[in-house]
C-alpha cells in the first residue's frame, strides 16, 4: 500500500510505470462511459504558453479541443488533479471532456472502454508535435 498514493474515493490510484514516470491506475472496474475523475482547471494565454514551453510544465499542460473559454482565448490549461498525470497512449481507454462554465473550466476523463481493476487509464495527448525530441512516448 506505501507504494501507491490513493485518492479520497479509491476509484484510481497512482504508481510508477516504468519509462514513464508516474501513472494512474483503475482501483474500480469502470465500463465505457464512466465518469472516471473531474478536475478543475486554470486556463492560459498564448503568452503563458510559450513559457510554458521552455519548462518542465509543457508536460502537464492540456491543449483545449475548442480554444475559447468564456474568459476568451484560451492556448491551454493547467489541470489539477489526478488527470494532469494520466499517460499517453495510441490506444487509450480514456478520453478528456472539458466543460466550461460560471466556475470555471473543468477536466473530466472518461472511460471510452471498459477499464479492469489494476488497468492503466491512458488517453491520447493532442499536442505532442510541441513536445521536444528527448521525450519518448512509450
């Protein structure tokens, strides 16, 4: 138990995945449709953004399928929550769900396959054209 870090409801967890860091993992079988986690976000501009670049952060920023918010334009947003660490993959059993609202923008990530106990959640990264050549996606 001391190797994985739980969230308040137990439905994921977090554990390291070899050559990727950490990841999250299902703790609850979740069938195509679930509502897995949701997350409230910070949206930012494309100022932010190409500072965002030049650090660490590029890897946990979210690029919007729409990119206007009712705050305006919008280049990403900064996800809190277990979502912000949910990998990449070419065949994810995943997907990310923004809703934008009076408080603010949200992240939810939902099952888009059915999910086993112990299963990787994984989603599909839009922007990995931007991220530079020393990361590898496993």
């Amino acid at each position: 138990m001391v190797d994985k870090i739980f969230d308040r409801s137990y439905s994921v967890y977090i554990k390291q995945v070899p050559q990727k860091g950490r990841g999250v993992f299902a703790n609850i079988p979740f069938k195509s449709g679930d509502l897995i986690d949701r997350a409230p976000t910070w949206g930012f501009d494309r100022e932010a953004e190409k500072l965002f670049k030049r650090t660490g952060l590029l890897e946990y920023y979210f690029v919007p399928d729409d990119p206007i918010s009712k705050a305006g334009p919008v280049a990403g947003y900064v996800v809190f929550g277990f979502i912000s660490i949910v990998n990449h993959s070419l065949n994810p059993n995943a997907q990310t769900i923004w809703t934008d609202g009076d408080a603010g923008a949200w992240a939810s990530i939902v099952a888009i396959k059915d999910i086993m106990v112990g299963e990787e959640i994984t989603h599909m990264y839009k922007n990995i054209s931007d991220y530079p050549p020393y990361v590898k996606f496993v």
